[in-house]
C-alpha cells in the first residue's frame, strides 16, 4: 500500500468509529493498489485471498482478492465498525442481525450488489454485521476493521454455517451454527 492510500485508510480508520460514514475510501482507486495487474495473482481455486494487510493498534486494513465465484462465508467482526469498498468487479453482499432473545437464530437484513461505482459499505457492530460476500466477477476490495479482531478482548472472526430456515414472528430467520476456525 503506498503512503497516500495508507494517510487515507489511517483517516478512514479514526472516522470509522466517531461518524456514520466517510467518503475518503471513495478517494482509493484500483490503480493505487496496482489493479487490474495484481488479478494475475488471483488463485482460481480459493474463494479468496487476502492479498495485503496493514494493521495498527486501532485498525486492520486488507486488499482481498476473489475470482469469479468465489465465496467468503458467512462470518462477523464483533465489536467492530467495517468499511467495505469494493476496487475491481463485482460482488454480492449479503448481511445479516441477530435477531434480539433468540440465540443463534439471524435475519437478512440487505442483498446489494456492489462495483466500484458503489461506496464503501458499512457495516457496524449491531448492524449487518453478519455477512457473506460472493463473486459476481473477478473482484478486489478493500476491507477496512476499527478496531482489529482481538480473540482476548472478545472480538475473534467467527465463520458460521446455515444450518435451517426457521419460521419466526415477522418472517423467516435463520439457524446459524459457528465452525471452528
Ligand atoms: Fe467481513
């Protein structure tokens, strides 16, 4: 990452957890993180790949590859405010709450598809912080976390399966089960 995109994750990171949202990731093109040239790195048969990350006290920045198809699977950053601004592609967002007295059961919250014409997306700590990505295209994103994961401070990055569709009061929830990491 070269210094001007890490002055303007750093400033992203601070207004991360002070504001609703921040345009300086809109300021980070694909050029700056060496797009389209670094998708020759992307390995086909990984869902995807964390091709860079930068982390500080306060905060993770990553450059992820995904190629067409791939998945990350459902998971979460507890605690934690995420900007999610996507470089080259396109991918599909799917987020999720946790529904408030019913353990382990979730409800969808949004399904976007997102390009580099779209802003980053946020996620925040009780708001589609559950989420999944797909690949539409050959995609790269940046993924920005205030603060990092800390598995002793009780924020580790759980992956989830889903397990049933449950019927609950105001529409379908459903049953999400951790998988060991
Ligand atoms: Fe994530």
């Amino acid at each position: 990452m070269t210094p001007r995109v890490k002055a303007l994750l750093e400033r992203a990171a601070v207004a991360l957890r002070s504001a609703e949202s921040t345009p300086l990731l809109e300021e980070i093109g694909a050029a700056d993180v060496g797009l389209p040239e670094l998708l020759q790195h992307l390995r086909a048969k990984e869902g995807w790949q964390e091709e860079e990350a930068w982390t500080t006290p306060s905060f993770r920045a990553s450059l992820f590859l995904m190629p067409a198809g791939g998945t990350m699977p459902l998971h979460d950053h507890p605690g934690m405010d995420a900007l999610l601004k996507v470089l080259w592609g396109q991918i599909r967002i799917r987020s999720y709450d946790w529904m408030e007295g019913q353990q382990a059961l979730a409800r969808a919250t949004s399904d976007r598809l997102v390009s580099p014409a779209d802003g980053a997306q946020r996620l925040e700590p009780h708001r589609d912080n559950l989420h999944r990505l797909d690949a539409v295209e050959d995609s790269a994103f940046l993924d920005l976390l205030a603060p990092d994961y800390d598995v002793e401070a009780g924020r580790p990055c759980l992956y989830y399966v889903e397990e049933a569709l449950v019927a609950t009061e105001g529409g379908p929830s459903i049953r999400l089960r951790p998988v060991p990491t």
